[in-house]
C-alpha cells in the first residue's frame, strides 16, 4: 500500500477513534451523589451547584453551545422544552456554556422551590407533592468529523427530588414481657420509610391526656425494638411513627396498649425450685486442672509404652 | 487362601504344566498417621432434676419432656494406627431448646416471651478405632470407644436477653467428663471405585456414618449445682483423611 494511502487510512482511523471520546459528565459540587433527596424543611434552601466536565469537545466538532437545564419529564431531551411538559412548568435553564472556550464550569445557582413540579400550580413547597427532577446536558457536535452532520451528546446522570408527602404510619404488634413491652413492626411497603419513631405512655388513670415518653428511633429493617424499664401490671400505651428519608413523619402514629407481667424464665424457675448453681465461670475450683493433669500423663505414659 | 484355592484349581484339571497366574490383592497398608472429621446430630436431654436438694425439675416444668436438639463436629489426630487406631481430638457442638416463660401471676405459659437454655459443647476425647476387621477383612464396621474431657459454656435467656435472677447471672461453665461407645459404618464398601476417586480427588480415605452413645457428666466433677449431664446418641458423617 502506497505511503500516502497509508497515512489516509490512519487519519480515518484517527478520526473514528476521536469520535468515540466526546463526553460529558455532571456532578453536583462538594458531592458524589447522584440523586439528592429534599423535604419541606429544605424546600428555600438552594440545591448544591451542578457542575460539568466536557471531554473530546472543541471547536473542531462543537456546532452549538453546551445547555444545562432540570427538567420534571421522564427523559432528558436533546434541549429544554420551554413549554409545558410538566403540569404547567417549562424546564428550568442552570447554565449556556460555549466549549469551543471552556471545557468544565459551573452551573447557575437555583433552589429546590425553582425547579419543575415544584409550583404554585402544584401547591409549591407546601403542596403534597412527591417529584423527581433530571438535570440535563446537551451538545450539538459533529460526530464523525468536520463537514459532517450535527448530533446531540446528553448527560443526565444527576436526580433532584423533592418529597412533601408523609409516609403511612407502620403496622405494629406489641408483646408483653416481663417489665418490658416489644414493639414488633410489620412493613406498610412503603420503600421511602427509614425509621421509626417509637413513644410509650403509662396509661392515666383517669380522663388526663397520657404523657408519652420519646424511646427513640429504630431503623425500618430491625423489625423491632424492646422498651425496657417498664413497671409489671401496668397498661402502656405505645405509639410508632414512620419517618421517611427526608424527614417526613406520618400524620398519624400506629397505636397499641399491652401490659407488662412478672415472669420466670428456666433461671428463675431453677433458682425458685432451690438450685445451688450461681453462675460464672468460676465454680470448677481444682477440680479441671486435676483432670487435665490426668489425661496428659495418660497419653504421656502410652506414648512412651510405644 | 486364594493361592491355595488356585492350586487347587491346578491340581483337579491336570494343568501342571501351564503357566500359573497368581492374583494378589491389593492392599494398601493404613498410614500410621491421619486426621478424621466428624459431623454429628442428636437430641438429649440433659439431667438437671438430678442435683440433690431441688424441689422440682426446672427443666420439664420449663421445657416438659422435650429434648434439646444438638449439632456438632470434632476433629481427631490419629496419632498410633496398627491393632485398631488411636486419636486424641478436638469436639465443639451447639444445643439449644425454647419455651414460653411461667407468668408468675397465673402460672400459666405467657403468649408473648420465651425463655431458652443454651449450650455449647466442648470436648477433648482421647479414642480407640477397633478398624481391624475392616483393614484386614473388609468387614465394613468399625468400633470405636472414646473418653473426653468435657467443657460446657451455658446461658440462660429470658425474652431474648440473658436471664438474671437476683444478681446471679444465667450463664456460667460447666467441666465434666464422657464416655462415647459407638460403631462405624465404613462406606467405601459401597463403591470402591468412587471411594479411590474420592481419595484422589480430596485426600479422603475413608467415609463413614456412625452412630454413638454419649455418656456424659457435666456436673463440676460432682459439685452441687446446675447437671448438664446426659446420656444420649449421635448420629453422623465422618471423613478420614
């Protein structure tokens, strides 16, 4: 093959290689997350800064400027869509950046109350809403090289989402030992749930309201949580909430009264019954030492017989 | 035997002059040394009615007459093999067994709190296989006795959580001592060839399944207090290697 034949056939080769290397990846800054998850308390506060990084993207193939926007529809677009695709909310634009001159930089600032989905039309930070945004990246760029045809290069690796809807309330069982009460959860199958808060009351006397001790949090896998402490013969009332990954706490409590009773275990029994045995490791006095003894000489004395 | 059965042969078909082939068998003669491991399950009940002084037994008003399901291993260094084999080892094992604790107020079994004793075998037994009847006849049963020395860690839990009663806590250690009698059935009778894939393959000699007889006292060398002791059989899988 003639030389100059040789050095085309590199060049193309050279030119399919670079068109398989233009990328751009997306991340939020001070952050490795990918999805990040707010709640009515974090409804004003703004969304950490998006930030891109553009690779294999020059003047040599870009025919557009690089657009970064979040959007509230199911897939990112080759562009934002500045009509409604979402309930009356256009996407909301972060950042034009030309790459023929930079190649990382920083999205505009926006709020978790900014994005789409999250408007007044749907009730806003106070709605009861439950939305999940992709915050997109795209570039026009020639593909397979210069005087070819212009293609989209998208990235949209990067989730908001903001959830005001509390979760159900779990289902629970209580069981009444002796000065304790276990509180036993059943799943409400929602996926959101990350704990649960669990509170106990004596139950009053008379018409007063029950004074509910805070027993703390118990992660929504244990499946359930001991309150230890409780006096015998006395009616508790026991209340559990669901808390949700940000935070949200069920509108209402799961409720349920049991009542501890003194009872005997087999210690116990076997202490009742007049048992001599205390417990401990300490009750062999010479008596293993002795025996060990014994079974060393033994082998000692067969081993010399050999 | 099998030369004399040969010439036999020779002798009443007149076939002197041919040539004789003599078939001998293939012995492989037992290494001196061996490791053996052992696989065991059982149920027992252990003899806690049997401390002097007790008003009752606390283990069937608890537990009734159920037994405690047992799982264990040991590991033998066989250390002499010529008239049988002997071994000193190592034997760890688990039991445990369940039951609705006594509300005092009723004396009947609560619906919602169980209570378990817990306990966790240990043993050095020195033993004796009585392997000749195999090794020189193929007679595939081996019988072996073994005496321990016995280590028992307990616990006592009452709604999942150690029982204490008074201060005094549920969970102590128990020494003694056991006697083991038992027979092995040796299984490479069954397929030679498997079993000589087996040791070209993993190094295992022999397989086995056996069951014993566990005489076991578990009592500090007969101090009063909480008897774990028991009599009661094991059935298991062992390997030689």
């Amino acid at each position: 093959m003639p030389l100059s034949r040789r050095a085309g056939l590199a060049l193309v080769l050279l030119a399919s290689t670079v068109s398989h290397a233009q990328s751009i990846t997306l991340n939020f800054s001070g952050s490795t997350l990918t999805l990040l998850q707010y709640g009515p308390n974090d409804c004003t506060n703004p969304v950490p800064i998006v930030q891109f990084t553009a690779s294999g993207l020059s003047s040599a193939n870009v025919c557009g400027s690089l657009q970064l926007w979040v959007t509230n529809s199911a897939a990112c677009a080759d562009a934002p869509v500045t009509s409604s695709s979402d309930g009356g909310t256009a996407d909301l634009v972060i950042g034009t950046f030309d790459l023929t001159t930079v190649s990382t930089g920083n999205a505009n600032s926006f709020r978790v109350s900014d994005m789409p989905g999250v408007t007044s039309a749907s009730g806003g930070c106070g709605g009861s809403i439950d939305v999940k945004n992709a915050v997109c990246a795209s570039v026009q760029f020639r593909s397979a090289g210069v005087g070819s045809t212009c293609n989209a290069l998208t990235a949209s690796n990067l989730t908001v989402r903001y959830d005001n809807i509390p979760p159900d309330p779990p289902s629970i069982n209580l069981l009444a030992q002796d000065s304790q009460i276990v509180v036993q959860f059943s799943s409400n199958n929602d996926p959101d749930v990350v704990y649960y808060q669990v509170w106990h009351a004596p139950v009053p006397a008379n018409d007063s309201p029950p004074s509910f001790v805070f027993d703390g949090q118990v992660g929504s896998n244990s499946g359930s949580k001991p309150i230890m402490g409780l006096t015998n013969d006395q009616e508790y009332i026991v209340r559990a909430y669901s808390v949700d990954e940000v935070l949200n706490l069920s509108l209402t409590p799961a409720e349920a009264t049991a009542t501890p009773l003194a009872s005997n275990g087999f210690w116990a029994e076997y202490k009742d019954a007049g048992g001599h045995e205390v417990g401990g490791c300490n009750a062999t006095g010479a008596a293993v030492p002795s025996a060990l003894s014994v079974l060393a000489v033994l082998v000692a004395m067969f081993r010399r017989r050999r | 035997m099998r030369g004399l059965a040969l010439l036999g042969l020779l002798a009443a078909t007149g076939a002197g002059a041919q040539t004789v082939v003599q078939v001998k068998q293939d012995v492989v003669p037992e290494p001196s040394l061996g490791f053996i491991l052992e696989l065991k399950m059982g149920t027992l009940v252990p003899r806690v009615g049997d401390e002097p002084g007790l008003s009752s037994n606390p283990y069937q008003t608890i537990f009734g007459n159920s037994s405690m399901i047992y799982g264990g291993g040991e590991v033998a260094f066989i250390y002499w093999h010529s008239y049988g084999a002997l071994s000193v080892g190592f034997g760890a094992g688990y039991a445990e067994k369940y039951a609705p604790t006594i509300v005092q107020s009723t004396q009947q079994p609560s619906t919602s709190e169980k209570t378990a004793l817990i306990i966790f075998p240990l043993r050095l037994p020195v033993g004796y296989r009585f392997d000749v009847p195999w090794s020189r006849f193929g007679i595939p049963f081996v019988p072996y006795v073994k005496a321990a020395l016995l280590a028992t860690p307990w616990k006592v839990t009452k709604g999942g959580r150690k029982e204490i009663v008074n201060g005094e806590s549920g969970a102590g250690l128990k020494w003694g001592y056991g006697f083991t009698g038992g027979v092995a059935f040796v299984l490479d009778v069954l397929s030679k060839q498997m079993s000589k894939d087996l040791t070209n393959d993993t190094g295992i000699r022999h397989s086995y399944i056996f069951a014993e007889y566990n005489f076991d006292q578990l009592n500090d060398f007969g101090k009063v207090g909480l008897n774990l002791s028991a009599r009661y059989w094991t059935f298991g899988l062992g390997f030689e290697f």
